[in-house]
C-alpha cells in the first residue's frame, strides 16, 4: 500500500511556529519530526525515555526536508513516519508532513546509537528496541 | 547616573526570533535577558559554566516583561542588566531592552540558587560568586 | 469555584521545548499560554485569525510568570486560561500550568487591542469579540 | 583555495539553542544557517529587507545538514557560506559550521524565488541581485 506508515502523528501548529513570513519556520519542521519518533517510539513500546535510561541515545547524523506548500499557525498537521533501513548501528527514517490531504514536505533523518558520552554502539541482538524495529521493518 | 547598568549585552535579532506578525516573538525577550546574564557572568569572571560545575544553579522563580515598541529582524537590540536585591539564597535583576535610542521593553527575572538536584541552597559566605556580586549591588 | 477557569487547554511537551538543563526553557511556558488563548478564542466562537482579518490585534503589553515546579518532555500539561478584567481597550488573562495534579506555573498576560497599523484601538459596543468576553467574565 | 567561502557569520550559541541532552538542538542549525544568509546578503550589499520590498522572497525548498560533532551553549560559532550554482529561477548554497578549528556540521539550502504571493517567478536579467550573484558565483 503506497500510503503505508508506520506512526501518524497529529500536531497543532503553534502560533510561536510561524516566522515574520506569516508561515511556519522551516526550522521548526524538525521539531515536529522529532515529535513524531517520540510519538513512534511510545507506540512500539520502546519510549525514548526507556532507552535513555537503558543508555541509548539516537542523535541525528544527517537530516533533509523538502518543503511542498506553506504551513500556517493554527492549522493540524498529520506526521507520517516510515521506518527505513535499521541495523544495530544506525536507523532511516523518512517522513510524509500532510495538511489536510495537502502534502506540505517530506523528510528524512538518520540517526546513530549513541551511549551516554556520545560513543557509537551497537545495539544486542537481543535488544528489545532492535527487536521491535526489526519485526516492524 | 539614571542610566547606569551593569552589563549591556548587544543581540543581533534572530529572523527566527519574528513570528507572523512580523515583529519579534514575545517568549524571545525572554531568551535575550538569559544571553544578558550569561554575558554579565562571564564579565564578572563567574561565567555559568563554572557555577554549575561547582553545583550552583539559577533557575528563574518568576519573570516579567512590558513590552513598549516592537523588535524587527536584523535590528541589533542592546540588553541593560541592572543586579538588584541580592542575598545568599536569590537574586533579582532588572533589564531595559533598546532598540537604539527606543526603549523596546523594560523586564525583570529572580533567580534562586539550587543545587543539581533543584533543591534550594544558600550560597557561603565565602562563595566567589557570592563575593562577586556583594561587591557589585 | 476557586478552581474555575474559562478554558484548560492540553498540550504535550515537546522536546525541543526542553534546555540543557533537562527541563522546559522558561520562555516557552509564554508559548504555552498563546495555545491556551488561542484555543480559548476558537472555544468561545471568536478565532483569533477572525480577529484580525476583522482588524483587531491583541498583542502582549506585560507578561509574568512564577515557576512553582519544572516540567519535563513528553508530559502532558494543562494550561488553564481565566479571563480578568476585560475593557473596550484591554483585557487581562491569567494562567494556571498543570502538571497532573501538580501547579507548575502561573501566570498573566495583559493585551490591548491594536489594528493592523499598531495603533491603540477600542473595541466598538457591538463588537462580537466584546459581547464574547463581556458576557463570559 | 579548499576553504574558500563567500561569507562568514560568526554566531553566539544561545543557551536557549540547547536541549535536555545538554547540546545544540539540531533544529537551531537552520537558524544559524539563516543569520549566515542574512549576514552574506548584507555583505554583497543586497539586505533580505531590499529584496522583499522589491518583492523577490528567498523561500527554501529543500535543505539538509550532516551533523560531525555536537555544539554547546556559550560557544561561538563560525558559519561558511559558500555559493552554489545560481540560476534566475533559484540559488544553492553550502555551509561548513565550524566550532573553533573542528567542523561541526555541513549543510545546504535551495531556495526558489517567489513574489509576495509565494509565487515562483524569474529574476530579470538587470536584477541587483542577480547581477551580484552572478559575478561572485
């Protein structure tokens, strides 16, 4: 199914988001990525509070969006995330932003496993996050 | 001198600091007054970075902004910070924000010593930082 | 009621919303407050983006706010909105943030009416916005 | 020259660009990319406020950025911006982000031109920007 997800994230756009252009900041579309993995993340049962505590970390390595039609303040936008590539050491995720049926941008973020100090680690076999992203890749 | 101050901090505004207004975000003077005081610490030789390391944090226990005339993008804004009331356990500030020669906003923080857990504290007798702004109010 | 409010608006604390110290800026608990009011005009049949296409501004005049406990990401807080004193040419909000059961903050806001221009305004008797605040305070 | 670049910003890292994991919040790399063009189009004597009240906007329609090594508060950071290819339709620019001597981040930005309506449009072939970019290009 092309329109396939594995996470929808519904947002509010805040007022705060939009920039003097009267539009949301490109910047802040990052923030609703973000946003959205957390989202992801509590909805597979690995809440990123958990793997922080467990001492995995997903900083981002590499980001891109590609900005289709304006958002306004106010309006809802619907994250749609899709699991890419995994591996134990690094994941892609990709990202549809709709307005309604508008497709506003799509995105991609890769991140890395990171420890507490900031070492790439791979992640166990038997990790529980790496088995969750595994079954749903 | 009525215009004394104890530290001005000069900013160049943000074009992300504007929302759709077109003017300046209000939550944003906010984080003006912050890079004010982290300016005004290093200028007193007790820059934040040294406090925290040694357990003596400033977190806000309340603030306040009135706001007189709007903030553009690319005006470079001048933050006067004036140190108040000072004890052992909080301090109080108080800012003018300039715009040039126009006065943008007039705005006030107290900050209470806690240490890395939160908890309240009281700053020694001997405490450098203690001394530092004893000396200054 | 002493717990009455006019509006509670729910919002979920974003990550990016958080600082260094691990727990949300103080500068966006004030764009927490703008959702409330923003949510509590659509409530009350008055958007604020059909305001101002009718002319009318509410830009912040003064703004405070004391910090009773942090919050952290991905909780979920509840900005009750309580409307004060309302004139034709101002009107006063105050805030409680909830953390569950738990005061974060409270607050209060002051906005005058503007029009597109900037200028002061009054609100004219049969002004749909004033019979709303009129009649709800 | 390899580090030849058309402009640099140097920017302060505010601590409000941080977030609970003690670093620069990815999403504030994109603002500081903006101060850079902001700074670059100063300096080749085009100001973003010349270009809109002649009604050409610099909208982006895809960006992305690597990330080497984290950036933190207090920091001043140096953006290079170099210039891409330029055409009458759009313009790509690339940025190394640099913190001290060690890269922090490369980035790259598209961005289209479009009228005050967000329409995309050509620049002609006298355009003071146009004519400005081009030679430097």
């Amino acid at each position: 199914m092309s329109d396939a997800c594995d996470h929808i994230e519904t947002l509010r756009v805040r007022y705060s988001d939009t920039d003097a252009q009267g539009i949301v900041h490109h910047s802040n579309y990052f923030r609703w990525l973000e946003e959205a993995r957390i989202g992801w993340l509590e909805a597979i049962g690995q809440p990123y509070g958990d793997l922080t505590r467990r001492g995995i970390y997903l900083p981002l390595t590499t980001c891109s969006c590609t900005f289709q039609s304006p958002v306004y303040a106010g309006e809802r936008v619907g994250v749609q995330l899709m699991l890419g590539t995994v591996s134990r050491a690094r994941v892609d995720l990709t990202y549809r932003i709709m307005s309604g049926a508008q497709l506003a941008a799509i995105a991609a973020t890769t991140h890395a496993y990171v420890d507490s100090a900031g070492r790439p680690m791979r992640l166990t076999r038997d990790d529980p996050f790496w088995l969750s992203i595994k079954k749903e890749s």
